[in-house]
C-alpha cells in the first residue's frame, strides 16, 4: 500500500465507505447534518434551474426530457465525486493497482485534481481525451456567456448609468469591459490558492440562492410581495451571505484570505475551542442563515409597502393555477 495507509485484513464495508465519501468529499465538517458546500451547491443550483431549463426547452422541446436532463446533469457530477472515494480506495485500476487511498489523497490533496486523477486511473485514453473535449466545449460556451454578461453589466449598469459616464460608442465601451472582466478571471486563476474551484463554486451558489431564490420563490407563490420587498430581499440577503462567506464560514474564508487581511485571523469563529458551538457555527453553510433572513426581509417590508395594482397581478398571475 501507498506509504501512510495502513492495510487491514478486515473486509471493507461499503456502506461505511459510501456514507464516508459524501464526508470527505462535499464537506468539510458537517454540522446539524449538513454539509459545507453541498448545501451551497444543491441549493444554488435552483436559482440556475430556470436558465439552463430554458436553454435544454428550446432544444428539446419536452418538459419531461428537459427534467430528466437536469436531474442526470447535476445528480451524475455529485454522485460520481462522492463515490470516486470508494473507487479509489477499493477498485483496482486499469494497472490492476488497488491505490487503497481517498480520492483527495489520489489527487494529491487537491479537490481539483480528483475527478482528473479517477479518469486518468479508471479509464481508457480515449475517454479521457473526448472527456477533454466535453469539458472544453462546456466551458467555452459558458465563459462566453458570462464574459458577455460581464462585459455589458460593467460597461452598461456600472459605467453608463451608475457612473452616469456619457458613452458615444457602447459596443467599445463593452469590449473594454468583457476584456476587464476576462483579465479579473485570470488573476483569481492565478492568485487563488489550490482546491478552491468546489469552494468558489459554492461561494458563487450560495450568494445566487441567498439573493435571488426568496423573491423567485415568493414571487411565484404571494401575491403581496411588493417591488421594494423584493429589492430589499435582495439586498439583505446577498450582505448576509456575503458577511458570512467572506468572515465567518472558514472553508470559504480561509483561501479567500480577506479577513485574515484584515483581522489576523482566517475566520472570526476560529479563536473558539473545538467542540464549542462557535467553533462549529464556522462550519455552518451560510445560506441557513442568509436565504431565512432574506424571507423574513421580504415579508416584513412588503407587508409595510404599496402593493401592485389588481390589474397588474391578474396580468402576471393570469396563467397561474
């Protein structure tokens, strides 16, 4: 065995080794049952349900297959980076090797590196290369949509009309600004610690869901949610989680690195004794907390706000059972 792993002669269960590769991959330290980063993830992944369930509708055109897409999309990437645990630790590779180790000792403790190292020990160099291909092809379409949206929420929001800059060319001024956004990405490639891209993910997830699910919620289900609700649910449910992400949450702190910048310290809970209930509190997934808050902002302000008119409600709810 791998130097540092002791073998045993006792027959390994799986059950145990299933349960422990959700552990020691989605989470760092589960609290209240839950896990750091699959909360953000599983969560943060419906607020991108109804952009990607437009795109797979427009293709294929059935409501059906379109959820079958998204539940083999998103529940095959989770499922397989849990269970890469106990084929790593289990399963002999195509060398007939039982590397006998976790996936984040196989990927040489980088997170990054586990789903590249499973495939390059699991399967043939054809696989790897068209896997190669997919994930280059994914991630071309993706960065093209979102440096576009980078580009003209920069150059259009945040120069035009929050600067109020007056703009004779606009298709200049969003190419300069999708070539902003596009150095930006390659300095956090570049600056950012290993490990961080299920974290940044997450990171990401849990600010989407924190800001934007409540009011997509609310907005489908209560007629009473009024305009400046859903702003200031909006608002406070992004600073939450934010606060908490960038201050307190240490999986997502501590390689962010901007508090122990400005406080010394990788989180403001770490200073608590192990087994407190702040230090476990470090560990929370924010969005327990954040999208909660965002509610209850939503609530409190619409019902102290001007409501929409009854003819504007009966235009939006006209199609709704």
């Amino acid at each position: 065995p791998p130097a540092g792993v002791e073998r045993t002669s006792a027959a390994i269960d799986p059950v145990a080794c299933f349960r422990r590769a959700f552990a020691l991959v989605i989470g760092d330290y589960p609290v209240l049952g839950m896990s750091t980063i699959g909360v953000a993830l599983l969560i943060g992944l419906l607020t991108q349900i109804p952009r990607v369930a437009v795109l797979v509708g427009a293709v294929l055109n059935n409501l059906l297959m379109c959820g079958i897409f998204l539940l083999f999309m998103t529940g095959v990437a989770f499922v397989v980076g849990a269970l890469s645990n106990v084929v790593f630790f289990k399963i002999p590779n195509q060398a007939g090797k039982v590397l006998g180790q976790v996936a984040f000792i196989g990927g040489d403790k980088n997170i990054d590196k586990i789903i590249p190292a499973y495939i390059t020990n699991y399967f043939p160099e054809w696989f790897g290369t068209f896997f190669l291909l997919a994930m280059f092809a994914a991630a071309m379409s993706t960065l093209s949509g979102q440096f576009h949206a980078a580009g003209t929420s920069l150059g259009r929001d945040v120069y035009e009309k929050g600067l109020g800059a007056r703009v004779t060319n606009v298709l200049t001024v969003n190419r300069i600004a999708a070539l902003v956004s596009v150095l930006l990405a390659m300095a956090c490639a570049f600056v950012l610690p290993e490990s961080i891209i299920a974290k940044a993910t997450a990171f990401f997830f849990g600010l989407c869901s924190a800001t934007f699910l409540p009011v997509f919620i609310l907005g489908l289900t209560w007629k009473g949610v009024t305009k400046i609700g859903g702003i200031a649910s909006m608002l406070g449910g992004f600073a939450v989680s934010f606060f908490l992400l960038m201050f307190l949450h240490t999986p997502v702190s501590a390689p962010l690195g901007i508090c122990k910048s400005l406080f010394g310290v990788p989180s403001l809970l770490a200073s608590y004794a192990p087994g407190t209930t702040g230090f476990n509190m470090q560990f929370l997934d924010p969005n327990i907390v954040a999208m909660p808050v965002a509610f209850i902002i939503a609530w409190v302000v619409s019902m102290g706000t001007a409501k929409f008119e009854d003819k504007h409600l009966q235009k939006c709810w006209r199609f709704m059972a």
